[in-house]
C-alpha cells in the first residue's frame, strides 16, 4: 500500500515540474542542466573567452534542450544597452524613403544591431515627437530618421541629445551635436544629369522638378542651376511637378502646345533632365503620342534608376543613387556617434554619398548642329 507521505511528495515533484515548463528557463536553469557556473553561461551567451571548447558546447546543448532565450530587460538593466536601433520613415511609397529603409536596416543587421521600425504616416510634429519619445522608451542605443520633408528634421533637430544619438537622411541638411546628416549628394547627381546634355551639345537644359517641399527635389534644382552656371547659361527657372508619371504627362503634353503655337520663346525643348524617373516616364509617353522621337528630338534624362528603367522604351539614361551605400553610412555615423558618447565627446558629423550617371538610349546630341555650351571660365567639372 502506498504511503500518503509518498503520494504528497510525488504530487510536490510534480507540481513543481509543471511550473518550470510554465515559465520561461532561466540562466541558472540552463547551468544546473549543463553542470557549470551561471557566470560560465554567462560568457557563453555573450561569446566571452576562456571557455574551453568542451564546456561551450555543453552549454550550447542545454540551450538548445531548454529552449532557453535571452531576457532582453535583463539584459539591457545588467549592460544598460539594447542592441537595438530606432528607424523612422515616412509613410510615403516613394523609392527614396523605402529602398533607404531597407539599406539602413541590413546595415544595422550586419552590425549585429535590432531595428524597431515606425512608419509616421503623416509627417506632423506630433507624430514625429510621439515616435521619438517611443524609441526612447524603448531603450534604443541611437535613431535613424529617414526625413524627405523639413518639417520632420526639425522635430528630430529639437529631439536629438547626446545620449541617444540621431542620423537624419536629408540632403543639404546641417548636422549639430548628436545631431548627424547622411544623404546622397542630390547636387552632384543633378550636375552629372545637366553636364552629360551639356556635353552632348545641347544649348540649354530644361529642368522638370520634384515637389519642392522635399529636400532632395530642392537640392536637384541647386545641382541643376549650379551646373548651367558653370557653363556660362542664363538663368531660367525649372518646371515644378512632383513624383508622379502622370505629372511628367501633363508637362510634356504643356510643352508640345506651347511649341505648336509658333512662338520662339516656347519652342520644344532638345534636353530635359527629369527630377526622378517616373517623370521621365510620362514625358517618354507625351511625346510618343505626339510622334517626337527620343532621343532624335528631345534627350531625357531620368534620376534613380528604378527597376525596369532599361526596359522603358528607349532604355532611360538615369542617375543611380547608392541606397545600400546610404544605409551602411547612416548605421556608420550612429556607431561613431555612440562610441564618442561612451568617451564622454559630443560631435557632429555628416556624411554624402555619391550617385553615379547611368548612360543608355534616351539621350544623343540634339537634332541639328548646335555649338555646344561653354563653361565659364574656371569652372569646375
């Protein structure tokens, strides 16, 4: 017969098996099974030396045998560190914002860094502060704030501190303490656009630009006049647009009634250089329809580079922007940013990286022999 003392304690066993299978293994669970130190799990987790081969793998096996995961508000109470950076984005299903997203967060995964990712869906000051104050709470080791327009970067601005270091994507920005800029260079990609029409020996460049609220619309437009400078050009003001294919319809269709009127003054254009590609797109479409060759009347030039830019009909001449380049460079300056924080300095820093010009069947010299521009003198290539 059983003793009821025995039943009692089998019952006891049991009780207490159940409630370890009901809460999560511990460090100091993974050490009984392994028959070692917590301390030794410890260096295991946290891929420390002295730690024979034989010992690692063991605890490795109890690991895998209990489960066991890492508690990360443990761990960021015992290292006060998170692993984990903040990534803003605009929700706004643009090339620029997404393809950086992307670059930033294999970046921050090759660093062996988390990314807690928010996508602000309207670019207001509060959503942009509520992000940042939630980032923070979370514990993040710094912030990436991918920002097209101003009004975001001056929320990050006010934002930034020392102690939780911000990058902002924006070209022409200005970085402060704790406060780092990282951008394609817009200008140089703009310039390398205007200065290959130029080249080609076409005697003025027309400019079909972005939404001038956006940062890197704005800072295509200074490449653009910068370069027409540089080769001695008067002045004249670009054609405001915004992203859009249907944009780039409307003003080659506005160009081709204007040149029909007769008028000198409105003559169609020989060289257009388009702010991104799907502008370029709707003026290819514009004057299909209107039976202008490309590039035997008019040359285009795109920005971007967006998947199936060679297969437009022709293939679209485009500048090539670096967003894997940008994303590395962008985790790059968080890092440094962090370093100096943890040896008590407070920098500012930015950084540019430098697209490239992608030349294909869009663009040729134009129609009939014109002199070609020339630079003024002592102007830079």
């Amino acid at each position: 017969m059983t003793d009821v003392g025995d039943l009692v304690a089998v019952a006891d066993t049991a009780a207490a098996a159940g409630r370890a299978l009901l809460r999560r293994p511990s460090l100091h669970d993974v050490a009984l099974h392994a028959g070692v130190s917590h301390q030794t799990v410890s260096r295991v987790i946290n891929d420390r030396p002295n730690v024979s081969p034989d010992t690692r793998a063991r605890v490795q096996a109890a690991i895998d045998a209990l489960g066991y995961r890492r508690n990360a508000a443990a761990r960021i109470l015992a290292t006060n560190r998170s692993q984990t950076l903040g990534l803003m984005v605009q929700g706004e299903p643009r090339l620029g914002p997404a393809s950086t997203m992307l670059g930033v967060a294999a970046a921050a995964r090759d660093a062996g860094r988390y990314v807690s990712l928010a996508v602000v869906a309207e670019p207001s000051e509060q959503a942009t502060t509520e992000t940042l104050e939630y980032f923070r709470d979370q514990a993040v080791e710094g912030i990436v704030v991918i920002a097209p327009v101003a009004d975001i970067v001056e929320v990050a601005r006010a934002a930034a501190s020392p102690s939780v270091p911000v990058v902002v994507v924006a070209a022409g920005e200005r970085p402060r303490p704790g406060f780092f800029v990282a951008s394609v260079d817009q200008q140089l990609g703009a310039a390398l656009a205007t200065r290959h029409l130029l080249e080609l020996g076409h005697a003025d460049v027309v400019h079909v630009t972005g939404p001038l609220d956006w940062h890197d619309a704005v800072e295509r437009v200074h490449g653009w006049r910068a370069e027409r400078a540089a080769w001695g050009l008067p002045e004249r003001d670009p054609l405001v647009a915004d992203w859009t294919s249907a944009a780039g319809y409307r003003i080659g269709r506005r160009l081709l009634a204007h040149a029909a009127s007769g008028d000198p003054v409105d003559a169609l254009p020989t060289a257009i250089f388009a702010a991104n590609d799907q502008l370029a797109l709707g003026l290819l479409r514009a004057f299909d329809e209107a039976g202008v060759e490309v590039p035997g009347r008019v040359s285009i030039v795109g920005y971007d580079d967006i998947e199936g830019a060679d297969y437009f009909t022709p293939p679209l001449t485009t500048v090539r922007q670096p967003f894997e380049e940008l994303g590395k460079t962008c985790i790059e300056l968080l890092l440094a940013g962090m370093s100096a924080k943890a040896a008590g300095e407070v920098p500012e820093r930015s950084a540019k990286v430098a697209p490239t010009l992608v030349v294909r069947a869009t663009t040729a010299p134009p129609p009939r022999a014109q002199p070609p521009a020339r630079r003024s003198r002592g102007s830079r290539r």
